[in-house]
C-alpha cells in the first residue's frame, strides 16, 4: 500500500488512478491511516534533517567567528570618516590582494572528500603492511593508519606508495605542513610513471589558514606544463 | 560549473550547486551560508536582536532558501542575494513582532507537507486533518531508531532528494533499487511506530 501512496505523492498514477485514490482515501480507513502514517513520517525526517543541518551550521557560525574579523564600535564623529575611508581602502586592499577566492576552497574541498575518504585497497586480503595501512585509513582510523605508512618509510624511505598515503593522511589529519614535506618527497622522486605530488602540495596549500594561493598557482601552472598526474583537475581549478 | 571567476559563488553556481548531489551539494550549501553571514551582523544594528537570535534566524532562512531552491518555488525572478536578504529581514521583523508580544518560537512553526498543496480542495482538506503534531513528534523519536542507512534514506527523502540521487550518494545500483530499500525502510518504521 505504500508504494501506492508513494506513487500518488510523486505523480507516478494515472489520472484515472489519481481520482480512484482520492475517491477511496474518502471512505478507507486502512488507507487513511498508512497515509497518516506517510505524511507525517515525512514531516517528522525533514524537522529531523533540518535539526541536523541547523547543527552543522552552527559548527560553521563556531568555525567563522573564530576568524580574526574587525571590531569596534561604530564613531559617529566626522572627522574620523576620513580616517575611517583610508582604513578600509587600505585593509581592502590588502584583505583583497592576498585573500583567495571562496570557490578555490571549495573545490579543493570537493577533491579531498571525493578522492581521499576511500583509498584502493587490494582485494586478495593480503597481510603487507602497505594494504594493512589502506584498510585502517577506510576505516577512518587515520592516526594508526599513518603509524603503519610512517614505519614502511623508515625501513625504505624512498617508497613512493608509502610517502604518497602518509601525505594523504596527514592531510587529512589536517597535519598541513607534514602533508607538504610528503609531497614534496613524492614529487622530487622522477622515476615514478604518474607522479601527484606536485598536484598533491598545491590542493594542500589551498587547504592551509591562510591560504597560500599564490605558491597553489604556481604548482597547478607546473603540474599543466610538465603534464603531470592531476592536470585535468589544475586545468579546471586555473580556469 | 565555473568555480574561480569571483571571489564569491555566482547564483547560477549556487542554484546549481543546491541541486545537485552530495559533497559539491553540501558545501555549496556551506559557503551560502558563509557567503552572506554578515546579515546577522546587519540584522543585529538595524533590528536590535542578540548575536544568537540573529544567527538562529539566519540559519533558518537559509535552510527556507534551499528548500525553497529544492522544490522549484525560487524561480529565479530576483537574485539570490536578495531573495535570501527578503526571507531573513521578514523573519527577523516576524520575530520581534512576536517577542513583542510574548510568542516566542516563531520560527519553529510546523510546515505542512509541499505536496498537500498542489492536491484538489477536498483530499487536501482531508490530508490535512492526518498530519497531527503528536504523531510527527512520535516518529521523530521512531525514525532515530532505525539503522544509519535507513535513516540516511529517509532524511534524504524528506529533503525531496530523488531515488535516482539517493542511489547515487548511498552507493545503490538504481533509482529502483534505492526507491525498494526506501519503502522498506518505510515499512520497518511503521512496525516501529506500532509495536
């Protein structure tokens, strides 16, 4: 019966069927009720889904306020707009010039979470450390997931596999600075057949407070021109 | 979807981005929010409301704007900007209005269901004497007891999120797939909501 109900709230019957569902919702009980049932389990999941993201917008006001922002009282007295005209002109220069643009976060956001929650793992449940790491990285447990990587690297420290997953997951521990050494060491290595270690740094600069927009680019502009591992994504981020 | 032609998201990218599914959908719903925070700022100089009233209804307005954007009812007449400044700036005067006269909660009146709107006078009429505020209540508790997924599916469904889009963010083969495990869902809740 709720797939009917269901089929009538999404305009999936007949008009035929539409009016022999309204005509009968009149007189049938059983069908008033599961109904009942539908609408307001729907209203009760969209207050619940609202609650949930009122909470993350909350998390988000938290995140904002925290940000160093210009207080003061407002000065009525006008000889101090003059002042107060340079001053803005000044610190909108300034905030202007070395503030990047809200999308360029975004999308690295987007990258991140698209690419780096879930790392591929062999399916042949094989015990080497490498896939031990992988699978302790899906299950979210990041910190002891780069334990492992980090004792792959000491026994061979020139692992690209092992110094590739270490920078992931230290930027996803939003260790930023450690992420960039790994990267660094990824792309200095020029044996590799597809090197991101390039593209890798700049995703991780764009994710670092404050933003260093300008290195970013620089690194975006190489991984185009030296074609290397993440152009696509560097083409459509310098657009 | 050009990301980096302003500093700020373009309403198109915005409109776009609301519609669409999970992690761009979220985040652009992210940077609205941050876009044009500095209403509640606004609001507390020009309305003489707190921080947190102003941020409360700020939130809600732009929850109001999304699902506004979700279900078509923004049709793009005026820019997002202002449309979300008109839906904000009438909330804040309703709110004072109604602390003016001691009735609080005005923005935590009950919405009735989009879809009973557009029904003929007479099953509206009916379909709205089954919405019942114990009963919503009721299964605001049932529904957190369904498992992570359900509950996933349910919310989204809620949200107006289409089976073809749940299947793409819950990872189900199909649209048909997604609307069966959905109904199911469904029918757990309503053995939940008897026993």
């Amino acid at each position: 019966m709720l797939e009917k109900i269901d089929k009538y709230f999404n305009n999936e019957l007949s008009l035929s069927e539409r009016q022999g569902f309204e005509i009968q919702l009149v007189k049938d009980k059983e069908l008033k009720e599961n109904v009942s049932f539908y609408l307001n389990t729907r209203t009760a999941a969209k207050q619940l889904a609202d609650d949930k993201r009122r909470g993350e917008f909350e998390e988000l006001r938290k995140k904002i306020s925290l940000k160093p922002q210009e207080s003061g009282k407002i000065k009525p007295m006008i000889w101090l707009s003059g002042l107060a005209a340079s001053i803005v002109l000044v610190v909108g220069f300034w905030w202007f010039s070395r503030t990047p643009d809200l999308a360029t976060d975004v999308l690295a956001d987007t990258y991140i979470q698209e690419n780096f929650q879930n790392l591929p793992v062999k399916m042949d449940a094989s015990a080497d450390s490498l896939q031990m790491g992988l699978r302790l990285f899906n299950e979210q447990k990041l910190s002891e997931a780069q334990i492992v990587f980090e004792n792959i690297l000491k026994r061979k420290y020139s692992d690209s596999e092992a110094t590739k997953y270490a920078g992931i997951t230290a930027l996803r521990l939003k260790n930023y600075n450690e992420a960039i050494q790994y990267f660094k060491l990824l792309a200095s290595q020029k044996d590799l057949f597809a090197n991101p270690g390039k593209f890798y740094q700049a995703i991780t600069l764009l994710q670092q407070s404050p933003i260093n927009k300008k290195e970013a680019e620089v690194l975006l502009k190489e991984v185009i021109d030296d074609d290397l591992e993440g152009k696509e994504e560097a083409l459509k981020m310098l657009k | 979807m050009n990301f980096f032609s302003r500093g700020t998201l373009s309403d198109e990218t915005i409109l776009s981005g609301i519609v669409s599914d999970g992690i761009l959908q979220r985040n652009t719903e992210n940077k609205l929010y941050e876009q044009y925070f500095y209403f509640i700022k606004d609001a507390t100089f020009k309305h003489k409301i707190l921080d947190d009233e102003a941020a409360s209804l700020y939130t809600d307005s732009v929850l109001a704007f999304i699902e506004n954007v979700r279900s078509n009812r923004f049709q793009g007449n005026s820019a997002v900007k202002t449309y979300l400044y008109q839906i904000f700036s009438n909330k804040c005067v309703d709110f004072i209005r109604k602390t003016a006269t001691n009735k609080m909660s005005v923005h935590e009146t009950e919405s009735m269901d989009d879809s009973v709107f557009m029904m003929p006078d007479d099953t509206k009429n009916i379909l709205q004497k089954l919405i019942s505020e114990n009963e919503v209540t009721i299964l605001n508790v049932k529904v957190k007891q369904l498992g992570e997924k359900c509950q996933q599916m349910v919310l989204a469904w809620s949200e107006g999120f289409t089976d073809n889009q749940i299947a793409q963010e819950l990872g189900y083969q199909s649209a048909n797939v997604a609307k069966n495990s959905r109904l199911r869902c469904l029918d757990k809740l309503r053995e939940l909501y008897k026993s």
